[in-house]
C-alpha cells in the first residue's frame, strides 16, 4: 500500500511553521522592549510611576531583622545601598545577620 501525500498538507506545513517563527519572533522582541523602555534617551534609569522616592529617615543606624536584605534596608530606609555598604564595610552585603546594627549615617 503506497502512502499518498497531499500538496495541502504540505501547505499546511509550511504556514505552521511560519506562523510559529513569526510568534517566537514577536514574543522575542515583545520582551527586549520592556526592558529597553527602562532606560531613557540619555541612558539614565527612569522612576517608576507607582514608585516614589522614600524620604530618608532621620535614624542613625538600623537594627537587621531576620530575611532583611540591604535593598530592603535601603527602600525602608531611604538611604542607597552603595552608601549603606561604604558606611559598614564589615559588614557582609551578602550575609546579613539578624540583631546586626547598620550605620545609616
């Protein structure tokens, strides 16, 4: 018994595959905008609309509770994380230790 082929399933075929490479293509580029929208013109990172800058607090330092991170400590905190690391540089940004005090200032 011989297999008979259609000229309309490979056709078919075809525009499958097309279709696929054209989505894989559009979800592709779809992502990188998102990430290229981020940056302005200039190159400089653009605030969010729903994120507000927190005012910095008046404390001097900053007890670690446990599952702190420094990103953490710096929204709660108002103070950047590049200057919470040059102000403690003993401490380990990478292991924070509950009951650890931080300097703020």
């Amino acid at each position: 018994m011989k297999k008979r082929t259609s000229a309309f399933a490979r056709i078919f075929a075809v525009l499958a595959l097309a279709a696929a490479i054209a989505a894989v293509f559009v979800i592709v580029s779809g992502g990188l905008d998102d990430k290229s929208d981020k940056t302005s013109r200039n190159g400089s990172q653009q605030q969010g609309q729903n994120h507000e800058k927190k005012p910095r607090t008046k404390a001097a330092t900053y007890e670690v509770k446990p599952g702190d991170t420094l990103t953490r400590i710096s929204h709660q905190t108002g103070v950047p994380v590049e200057e919470l690391v040059d102000l403690n540089p003993e401490v380990d940004p990478q292991i924070l230790i509950a009951g650890e005090t931080l300097k703020l200032r």
